[in-house]
C-alpha cells in the first residue's frame, strides 16, 4: 500500500508541475554580424532576434514579424519592410536608405540614430518612435497614409506639423 501510495503522489506532483510550469520558451535566432544580401524572411516569426550589425541589402522583410528583434546597426538598403512589425524593435544606428516601409508597425521602436534615407513611410505607424530632428523632418516630408491596422495617420505618429 505504501508504495502504491508513493507512486500515486509522484504521479500527483509531476502532473501538477506540468500545469504550473510553463513550457522552455524557443530561443530567438541570432543573425548577427552576417551578410544576408537578398534574403527571404517574407512573413516569418522573427520576435526577438538578433540582426546586430548585419547586412540585409535587398532581404525581404516583408509583413514578418519582428516585435522586440534587435535591428543595430543594420543594413537595410532597398530591403522590403511592408507590411512589417516593427514594434519595439530596435533600429538604432540602422541605415534605411531605399527602404520600402509602407504600411510597417514601429510602435515604441527605439530608432534615434537611425538613417532613413528616401524611404517609402506610406502608411506607416511611428507611434512613440523618438527620432533626430534631421531625420523627423526628412520623414515628415515623405508622410503620407493611413495605417490599414492601427488607423493611425503616418504624419500624426511622426507628430508633424
């Protein structure tokens, strides 16, 4: 009896860490300090990876998610960002030239030293972005659209005047 007893409270206790215990979470993938010139990530999960000081020149970043990914000191010139999640994303010391970000979520992005650099902000939503005067001026000049998610105008998330 006494060891169908222990048995029965073993099972009892593994069947109650299980319930509270929650799963290993995956590991966010690290692509830093790499060359990925034309790579496809077009509407993967990227949350929180890493694409420190990577060369994303021409990728397809398009519509995947990248909410919390550490973007510094990227690459991105004529990469495909539409449609993307940016959320909380960091884009600081980043070069953005060419970039297609129409329609892209950057809500609290930290992005201050940043370069966007004749970029396609249509629709885009930089809703608590802190940016450099020079580069807040250069994206309020090219602010156009309505983001289809948030509903947010792109000139009134850049706080334009």
């Amino acid at each position: 009896m006494g060891l169908l007893l222990a048995g029965l409270l073993a099972a009892g206790f593994a069947l109650i860490v299980s319930l509270v215990v929650p799963p290993p979470l995956l590991a966010a993938m690290d692509y830093a300090k790499q060359s990925l010139i034309g790579a496809d990530f077009h509407g993967q999960d990227l949350r929180g990876t890493t694409f420190n000081l990577t060369n994303l020149r021409e990728a397809d970043l398009g519509e995947a998610d990248l909410r919390g990914a550490s973007l510094f000191g990227v690459k991105l010139q004529d990469a495909n960002l539409r449609g993307t999640d940016l959320r909380e994303a960091t884009l600081d010391s980043g070069i953005l030239r060419r970039a297609d970000l129409r329609d892209a979520r950057l809500e609290d992005a930290f992005a201050f030293n940043a370069r966007f650099e004749d970029v396609d902000i249509t629709g885009a939503d930089f809703t608590n972005v802190i940016l450099r005067k020079d580069q807040l001026r250069a994206l309020c000049r090219r602010a156009d659209g309505t983001n289809p998610i948030t509903g947010q105008a792109t000139r009134d998330t850049l706080g334009c005047t």
